[in-house]
C-alpha cells in the first residue's frame, strides 16, 4: 500500500468537495489503486488543522458546515495560524493540493516545488502568469505540476492535450469555456434581463459574488492561455484579445437566438494568438452549448477534429480533476503511468 500525504490549502466550495470525494472513496482508491491517501493540514482564511496522523475528513467538513471556520474545531486538534507560505515551508506533506483564488499563489507553488512538493491545483492565476517557472522547477525535481481543474472543471482536456496525443501537432483549438456567460445568455434568450439573469446565476452558485472575471471575459481568457500552453508554447497574457458579454444588449442576443445564431463567449487558440469574444455560433453547431456545458474543437493534423464536451463548473465535477490529479500524482511517482 502506497501511503501519500496531503495539505489542502482552501476549504471553500471546491476545497470541502474534495475533501468529499477523498472520504467517501477512500476504499476505492485504496482497492483500485492501492493509496492511501492521508490529509494532514486543513486551511481556510481562518485557521489552519495540522495532524501528521491524519484529519478525520468526515469531522471537518461538519464543522467547516456547522460554524463556518475550522478555527472553531475545539480541542481536537492543533489550530494554527499559517499562510500559504508558512504551510508550504512548515508542513510535512507530499502534496499541496491549492483550490483558493490567490492570485499570488505561483510563488508559494514554486517554492513547493523547490522543496520536493507535488503541486496540485485549481487555481488558474499561477498556470497562466507563472507557467514557465513552475514546469521548469516541476522537470529539474522530476515532480508532477498538475492542473486539470483549471480548464472544463474536471472534464479532462489537459490530460488530453498534455499526454493524450503525443504524435499529433494542434493546429487550432475554439471553445466556449465559460459556464457562467453561457447561462445568462441562455437566461436572455428566455426572456429573462440581463441583471435577473445574473443574480439568478449567484443564487444558483454558477456565477461568482464578483462576476467580473466570467462577463468580462477574463475567466475564459485565463482558461485559453493555458490551452496555448500545452499545445503550442508559453503565452504572455497580455497578447490576448478579450471581449466580454458585458457590452451586448439584451435585444441583439434576442435577436441573435431568434435567427438561428446564438451568441457565445468564444475563445480561438493558434499558435501565437488567442481571441476570446461574443460571437454568433449556428444553432446546430456543436459550440452552440447550454447551460453551464463546456466544450473544446481541438484540430490537429494527424488526428483531424477532435470533440471535448462536459461539465465546466460545480463543486463534485471540479473535485473529480483535483482528486484525479492526486491519483495521477500517486501513479506517476510510482510509474505506473505518464
């Protein structure tokens, strides 16, 4: 049995579904896999459980639902007051699992990296401003830098582009990679104002407290960079065009549906060139998604059009690419898979 240890840094949504799924498969990674997968520390923005032993999962996310704050956790086990440095630097673990939205976390990613850590994460900032370090680090230690959730939640199209054709050249790569403007265009198109669209997508949880990254665009530019990452090379964030949903009236994306085009965020990736605007998509397209259904048209030459759809956001779907990042993690470090 293979015994590996985790620090889960950030236990909000994504954080406690991860947490989910490591308890309740937790037999079936042992059987399947033969890990045992052991949390050791515990952080949300208030405290931080460090237990070497081992976090009871199931206790943690109770109390994380009953209170709000592991910092209420009682005598059970050690609280501390680390930040995401301090655990990186201060915590024994195999793996930092990072499911937070700290734009800086590329630093502390690195200096995991540095010191022999698996990196596992969620968090999109690091992959797109700090690619370069963080692979270059992740060859020089021969330790796994893995990002699946970054893109599609869990639907697999890093793996896919990272590992899933290794003959074939991309030649070009459009997508609609944003759940959040697909719903509230689907909720204009029904009749529904842009503002009720909106609020009706933060109660349901698809759309952030601050939507400014989905509508304008950013998110899905966040998301084609580190596409062009993989299939082509490093990108400077700063050569992409984006344009938002923010500016389109509610009358013209009406309009749009009504003539068999609906508008869709749309990202275009080539080599050197990266566009993420609303464009009009024939209804019988298969980018003419709904609801919050992400899909990819990867080109390649080998292998011609290539289809991805799934899930692009929810908490189990995200936990699915954390959690299948650890068992890759685990795998890899045993070469059992590449």
């Amino acid at each position: 049995m293979n015994s590996i240890s985790l620090s889960i840094i950030g236990f909000g949504n994504v954080g406690k579904g991860v947490a989910e799924v490591l308890y309740t498969k937790n037999r079936y990674f042992k059987e399947k896999y033969g890990a045992e997968i052991k949390v050791v520390s515990i952080s949300d923005s208030s405290a931080t459980l460090w237990n070497s032993e081992g976090i009871n999962l199931k206790e943690a996310l109770e109390v994380k639902k009953s209170f709000g704050s592991l910092k209420f956790w009682g005598q059970e086990y050690e609280i501390y007051s680390l930040n995401p440095n301090e655990v990186v630097e201060e915590i024994e673990s195999d793996i930092v699992v990072d499911v937070t939205n700290d734009p800086n976390a590329g630093k502390w990613h690195l200096k995991a990296l540095k010191a022999g850590k698996i990196v596992v994460t969620s968090n999109k900032p690091p992959v797109v401003f700090y690619y370069n370090d963080l692979i270059s680090e992740s060859h020089k230690k021969r330790i796994p830098y893995l990002f699946e959730a970054t893109v599609m939640a869990g639907t697999p199209i890093i793996t896919l582009l990272r590992t899933g054709m290794p003959a074939d050249s991309v030649i070009k790569i459009l997508g609609v990679l944003n759940g959040t403007t697909t719903f509230i265009l689907n909720s204009i198109e029904n009749g529904m104002d842009f503002q009720k669209a909106l609020k009706r997508a933060q109660e349901l949880g698809i759309a952030e407290r601050d939507p400014s990254g989905d509508l304008k665009g950013i998110d899905a530019a966040y998301k084609a960079v580190i596409l062009h990452n993989l299939a082509f090379r490093p990108i400077d964030f700063d050569k992409v065009q984006i344009e938002g949903i923010e500016f389109l009236s509610e009358d013209e994306v009406r309009k749009a549906k009504k003539n068999g085009e609906p508008f869709r965020l749309l990202a275009s990736i080539e080599d050197g060139k990266i566009e993420v605007n609303p464009t009009r998509i024939p209804i019988d397209s298969p980018l003419a998604v709904n609801g919050t259904s992400n899909i990819a048209i990867i080109e390649t030459d080998l292998l011609g059009e290539l289809i991805i759809k799934g899930p692009g956001a929810g908490i189990k779907e995200t936990a699915s690419g954390v959690v299948g990042d650890i068992i890759r993690a685990i795998r890899i470090q045993n070469d059992l898979t590449f």
